[in-house]
C-alpha cells in the first residue's frame, strides 16, 4: 500500500472522520463544566501517549498504556454511567422527525435560531417572581425531544410573554403546581410532572422543584429555571448542575450562552 494514500481520503474516510467528530462534540457537549470532563480529558491524553509509544515501538510502556486502557474499560462505565445515559437519552429522543437530521447537529444551526426563546422576559419574570416569593419551574427545550414529560401535563402552544406566564404561576392558579416546558419562544406545556433526582447531593434546603431541575437536566439537554417559594432564591440549572451567576443580567447572558451552544 502507498504511504501516501492517507493524502487521498475516500469517501468512507471523510465519513468516518465526520462521525468522530460529530461524536466528540456530543460528549462534549455532555461533559463540559463537570468532573468528568477533567477525567475524560485524562484519558484522552493517555490514549495520545499509548499511541506515540506504539509508534515508537516502545514495547513496555505501551504494553502497561495498552492494559491500562483495555483493562479500565468497565470502570469507565461506572464513572461515567450518568453521561452515557444521558447520551443515549440524548440519541433516542432526539425528535429527528419534526426538524430534521442535519439541524439537530447543531452544527448547521445558527444563533439566530437557538437562541429564539425571549430569555430576558423570562428572566425578569422570575426576578419578579422571585420578589414575592412565588414559586417558579421553567424548562427550556433545547436539542431533545420533551415529549417524555410533556405527557405529564397539559399540552399548550403559546407565545411567551409575562403576562402569559403571571397567569401560569399566580399562587391560585390550577396552572401553578409543576412545571412548564417552553420550546421555540412558546410555552409547549403546563402543569408538567418531571422526574425527581435523588441520587445527587444537593443542600438540604432545597425542595422538589430543585431536585425536579435537577432531574429534567440530567436526562435531557434541557435548561431548568427554579424561583424558590420559601427564599425567593432563583436557580438555573444545566447538566446536573446548579449555575452560579452574579445578578440577572449576568443570568440572561448565561442563558443565551447556553441556548446557542
């Protein structure tokens, strides 16, 4: 075989160069700001090492390298078993149907378009809320499908604005109890039952809608609003974790941060 045929890559060298990538970017998009992107980028490095000293032949050390990587294969399972399940939750319920493959990648999104949702309407609405002392759950789709939750509650195709939203969350209200899911600038549902996460250590004082955040953000890429009844403390939640942010404004830009990603 020419030594130079890697300069003329086929077809289903590009493909498999694009899969990887675009497998790469999702990890991550999964990862990143945890732990265990700290770890993943450990064993990153280990693996570029292992392959340096192959290529060298330096037959011990990439012979401990080799049995260190293979034989690590089901601890990594278990480190990582929260970001791999939420990658296959990611992959199944990714709703290919309504906007097609190629935009679900995200690489062909613009920001324009990710970033359509009114965030500082909401966010102002939670500050007033936050005032009172009234309590908030807000869910902002993203990439996944919420369907899964969506059932929960009642279903809604409204535009966002505050005065939609003080009626949603006025303390007698039937609309108040749960949450509510807001994809595309439009509150898509009401009333919706997320699942409670319990397997995440978080500080005593914060009840079922933190933990219900918490729970909706681990099993989708979904963002979480939390506005506490008893502290009026706001809360925004990504990947599992609480974010902190020093005022609103500093909020909305996280937000719209994430939302573009």
């Amino acid at each position: 075989m020419d030594s130079l045929d890697f300069l003329h890559p086929g077809f289903l060298d590009i493909l498999d160069i694009v899969l990887v990538a675009v497998l790469l970017f999702y990890i991550y998009k999964l990862i990143r700001g945890t732990a265990a992107f700290n770890i993943f980028l450990g064993i990153a490095i280990i693996y570029l090492i292992w392959k340096l000293t192959l290529a060298l032949k330096m037959e011990l050390l990439s012979d401990i390298l080799g049995k260190f990587l293979g034989g690590g294969f089901i601890a990594l399972i278990i480190v990582f078993q929260q970001e791999i399940r939420k990658f296959l939750l990611m992959l199944g319920s990714t709703n290919f149907a309504k906007k097609g493959f190629l935009k679900n990648l995200r690489f062909f999104k613009s920001e324009l378009s990710t970033t359509s949702n009114d965030v500082d309407e909401i966010v102002t609405f939670c500050d007033e809320m936050s005032k009172i002392k009234t309590g908030v759950l807000i869910v902002l789709g993203r990439n996944n499908s919420l369907e899964f939750v969506k059932i929960t509650g009642d279903s809604q195709n409204i535009e966002v604005n505050k005065s939609i939203l003080n009626s949603i969350f006025y303390k007698n209200s039937p609309l108040h109890d749960g949450a509510i899911t807001i994809e595309d600038n439009h509150i898509t549902a009401t009333r919706v039952i997320l699942p409670i996460e319990d397997s995440l250590d978080i500080p005593s004082h914060f009840g079922l809608r933190h933990r219900a955040a918490l729970g909706i953000s681990v099993r989708s890429d979904a963002l979480a609003i939390v506005v506490s009844e008893e502290t009026g403390q706001i809360s925004y939640v990504n990947n599992g974790i609480f974010v902190l942010f020093e005022d609103s404004a500093d909020l909305i830009e996280i937000i719209k941060e994430d939302l573009s990603f």
